[in-house]
C-alpha cells in the first residue's frame, strides 16, 4: 500500500489542522526580483515552525531530551507572500515510527494558506552522533501534537 500525499490534500490548507503555532515575517531580503518570498524564505518559516516545536527537547534542563534533525522536507507552494506580511506557520505531528517522525506544516498571509510542508526527522543519539530509537516519553510528547491519525490526513 502506498503512503498517501499529504501534500495533495485539503487537511494541511486548514489552520484547525495543527496544535502548534509561530509567527514569522517576511523581510525585504526575503524577496526575489518579482517581489515574492522566494523559497529558501518558505523553507526558513518551517524551519522556525519546527524548531520552536521542538525547542522544549533541547533546553539544557529538559525533563526529556531529544535531538531530532531534518532528513527529508517537501514544500507545496501555493500562493505568494510578499513584503510585509506576517506568516502563520502551524506545524504538527503526523507520525511517529521506530527512529524517526513526520511531521507536517501548513504557512498562513491571513486565512490564505500560501504553501504546505512536509518533513521527516531522525533522533540521534547526541553522544555518537547516530540514528536511535525513540524513547517512549519523547513519542509520547511528540504525539501529543498531532490532532488527526495518518488515516485522517491521508483519507480526505
């Protein structure tokens, strides 16, 4: 059975889809020669979605410590954003296997969805600096920002 495209359906377009939210900016620098945020700008707004999601594993007294870095990302990109414009990026978790997790990003101008994101992070062991299993209490606090299943987001 195939995974089914996140990114083609309507879930990730819709703001009540995701627990966890941040608020970027787009900068002059952040535009191209068409005036757009261009896409290293985009990929920059989910990177901030993430990592203040994930911000509470890497405090240096956290309860529960995790080092999950980006392996694979996709972005759809939908609509334009353009200077000034502040951008809504809510983020959640799709799932949650073995080494690894999947998340999912859905970038705001207002209540117009402008692009949506896919990505998959690895926990590694911070000492060695590998792939590691996932510890039950960081899968736990993972899924607690996901609102829907994989079935839910995959089956529209």
């Amino acid at each position: 059975m195939s995974t089914p495209d996140l990114l083609a359906g309507a879930t990730l377009r819709r703001r009540d889809t995701f627990p966890h939210w941040v608020r970027e900016h787009v900068r002059w620098s952040d535009t191209d020669m068409a005036g757009h945020a261009n896409n290293l700008a985009f990929a920059a707004f989910c990177e901030s979605g993430r990592a203040l999601m994930l911000k509470r594993f890497m405090e240096p007294n956290a309860e529960v410590r995790a080092l999950l870095v980006l392996a694979e990302m996709r972005i759809k990109y939908i609509g334009e954003a353009n200077w000034p414009a502040d951008i809504d990026v809510g983020t959640c978790v799709v799932s949650v296997g073995g080494r690894s997790c999947r998340m999912a990003q859905g970038l705001f101008d207002g209540d117009r969805c402008i692009a949506v994101s896919e990505s998959v992070l690895v926990m590694i062991d911070e000492s060695i600096r590998k792939a590691c299993t996932i510890p039950d209490a960081v899968r736990d606090l993972l899924l607690s920002y996901s609102p829907m299943t994989v079935e839910t987001v995959g089956h529209e």
